[in-house]
C-alpha cells in the first residue's frame, strides 16, 4: 500500500541551484503531479535550499521558489493550493523566498531569467551535468510506478 507515491528527488547541495531544480521539476516532479491528478496539493514550503541559507548549502533563487510555486499551481485543481512555511534560517532571504511565492499565488507573472536570455554559467553547466546522473537514477525508479517519467531528453530548459 503506498508503494510508488513517494518520490525523493535526492540533490547534493554544492551543486543544486536554479537550474538543476528546473531539470528535477521538469523531468520528475511535474510528469509525476500532472499523472497523479490532485484534489489537493500541499507544499511544505521550505526555504533552505535558498541562496545564503546557512543550513541547505544549495543556491536556490527567490525567483526559482515563484517558478516552482506556478509549477504547482498549474496542477492545483480549481486553485486548491496550501504552501505551509516551513524552513528558512537566513530571514531576509526567507522573505523574498516568500515574496516570489506570493506574487505567483496572487498572479503576477514570473520575472524573466537572469541576464535576460536564459543562460547559464559554466559552473551552472557543470552542476546540471553532474545532476543528470541523479536524475536519471530516480526517472528509472519512478518509471515503474509512473510512465510518464521518462529516461533521456535531458537537454536543460530555460529556468
């Protein structure tokens, strides 16, 4: 009983920033929601992961949180979303965290990526790479339970 509805997306800190967390949402999180079809959708908003969070060490926008947040709102059946704060030990980044996710709630449209046209740094690159490999390991556990979790077609999309 249970078996296949929960997915752990295990991600190494040093290398878990916007882009990585955009590949992990596109290539598992949301096949896995949308195949699911909620009546409800509760998040367990934690803000750790966050850039200059002293405890998740990952890299984590405030403007990755929204798009995340707009992510689970495209899945939320008739507006039916509960984000619970739950962590975040940097406040003043905690706040924006929550600012990007409330400006998503209420509508406002996602910011553009940064630099404007959705590139990415070397070190970013190297992240996603190394991510890959993580990612393809959990998309074989989850095939089993979800088909619409599929192995390849890793190429990155904009964050």
């Amino acid at each position: 009983a249970g078996r296949g509805f929960t997915v752990n997306v295990p991600l190494e800190a040093a290398d878990s920033g916007d882009g990585v967390y955009a590949l992990a949402m596109e290539r598992i999180v949301m096949p896995v929601a949308e195949a699911f079809g909620p009546d409800l959708v509760l998040v367990s908003a934690g803000f750790d992961a966050a850039l200059g969070d002293p405890l998740g060490g990952m890299s984590v926008s405030p403007a990755m949180f929204g798009r995340m947040t707009r992510d689970m709102m495209a899945i939320a059946p008739d507006g039916k979303l509960l984000l619970a704060l739950e962590g975040g030990y940097n406040v003043e980044v905690t706040a924006e965290c929550v600012a990007e996710c409330v400006k998503a709630l209420l509508g406002d449209p996602a910011p553009p990526p940064p630099g404007g046209d959705g590139g990415v740094s070397k070190w970013e690159q190297g992240a996603i790479s190394h991510a890959e490999m993580t990612l393809e390991k959990v998309a074989d556990i989850q095939r089993e339970f979800w088909p619409a979790v599929r192995r390849g077609n890793w190429q990155r999309t904009n964050p």
